[in-house]
C-alpha cells in the first residue's frame, strides 16, 4: 500500500496524517507512542476529547478503520 504519512503534534500529543491515493485521507491517533513514554488517553473517548482540541474536521462516523482491507475490498475484481 502506497501512502504519505505527516505527524503533527501539540502540547506533547501527536497524531499522524496519512494519505493513501486509492482510499484518501486518514487520521491516526494512537492511545501511546511506542518510541516514548507519551500517552493521549485510556480510552476511545478520551482520544476523540483530545484530537478535537486540534480544531480539525473530520468525518465522525468511525473511529475505527482497517486501511488494507478497505484497499483490499476496493481494488478486488468483481
């Protein structure tokens, strides 16, 4: 899968922008960052609380995306 990633962070908290030209745009917002002690939260409510105090709109219908099988259903022949 080809993408374009771009982290941005803010007062400590980071997240990640990720462009995939077959599928779009996505946001990634780990509840912890591997390479740090950072954390953004315990819970999916505490992540989205947080991500909104980015100010960015988004679309709020799903929290939860598996990229390689959105990929994978839309390039699969019929």
């Amino acid at each position: 899968m080809d993408d374009y990633c771009y982290t941005f962070s803010k007062d400590g908290h980071e997240f990640i922008v990720e462009h995939i030209p077959q599928l779009g745009t996505f946001i990634e917002f780990e509840n912890c960052n591997y390479d740090s002690s950072m954390t953004n939260g315990n819970s999916i409510e505490e992540l989205i609380e947080l991500f909104n105090t980015f100010d960015i709109d988004y679309d709020k219908s799903s929290y939860f995306c598996k990229k390689a099988w959105l990929l994978i259903n839309k390039l699969k022949p019929e």
